[in-house]
C-alpha cells in the first residue's frame, strides 16, 4: 500500500517539477522582451509635429508655452 502511494506522489513531484521549468523558462523570453524606445515628453512630440508641418510657428510657440 505504501509502494502505490509514493507512485502517485512521484508523478505529483514530476509535475511540479515540469510546471516549474516552463514558468523559469517563459519568465527568461519575458525579460528579453524590452519596450522598442522610452516614452516621449509632450515637448518632444511637439517638436515632431513642427518639424513634420502639421503645425506652423505661431501654434507651436503658443503650446510650447501652454507646456512651460
């Protein structure tokens, strides 16, 4: 009676063993994982729409000083 018990327990330790290997080794892709570029400020995307044409001087110099 003793035997068959520690069969079913072994199979438990072998799962709990698989299961934790998985988790070690998604949690190591996870991490490689970085965001692509830092968040940009307000005065940075500001500048981008000056620089691309969507805004001319005088709003750009209005928002710039809505932002300081």
């Amino acid at each position: 009676m003793l035997h068959g018990w520690g069969m079913g327990l072994g199979w438990i330790i072998g799962l709990v063993i698989l299961v934790a290997f998985i988790w070690v080794i998604s949690q190591a892709f996870n991490k490689n994982n970085k965001p692509a570029a830092p968040e940009k400020s307000a005065l940075d995307i500001l500048k981008e729409r000056y620089a691309r044409g969507e805004i001319d001087k005088d709003e750009f110099e209005e928002k710039i000083k809505d932002l300081m």
